[in-house]
C-alpha cells in the first residue's frame, strides 16, 4: 500500500469572497493535463467519463457566482482554488 499523503483544505474570507484550496502533495500535473482536466470527456483514468471537474466548474460558475482554477507542477502537486461569493450573495451574469 502507497503511504498516505495528507491533503490540505483551507478556507478564508478575501475581499468580500469565501476563497477555499485544496491543496495535495502528489506527481502534479503538466500544463497540458491541466487544460484537459477542464475539458469535457477527457480523462487519464481508464474507466473515467471525463465530466467530474467540468461539471464541478459548470455548478460554481452558474449556481454560485465563483470560479474554479488550478495551480500544479510536475512533482510539486496541486492546488484547486474555488472562489464564490457568501451565501445569499450570487449575482448571476
């Protein structure tokens, strides 16, 4: 069995916007991995569909007023910063 590696989840009021990180220790992804991780139907995975984090940017976009965005390096890991105004405070656009 791998060793476990721990995942960080942080969350913070910034300007006005709930900013929260997931943040792991992993391989990372390349620039390439990251922009495919976007795009739906693509996947690493052999059994995957391909829809699970455009889906989850789709949802936080148009439900919630926020973003999502990635941040990784080979080797270094990756972080998921949502970003989405309070509660009772979506403005739809």
């Amino acid at each position: 069995m791998d060793s476990l590696r721990p995942i960080r989840v942080t969350a913070q009021l910034h300007e006005g916007l709930v900013a929260i990180a997931v943040e792991d220790s992993g391989c990372g992804m390349s620039a390439e991995a990251q922009r495919d991780a976007l795009t739906l139907f693509a996947t690493s995975k052999p059994h995957g569909t391909g829809f699970g984090l455009p889906l989850a940017v789709k949802i936080i976009e148009s439900e919630h007023g926020g973003r999502l965005s990635i941040e990784s390096a080979k080797g270094r890991g990756t972080i998921i910063r949502i970003v989405i105004p309070p509660s009772g405070q979506v403005s739809v656009a």
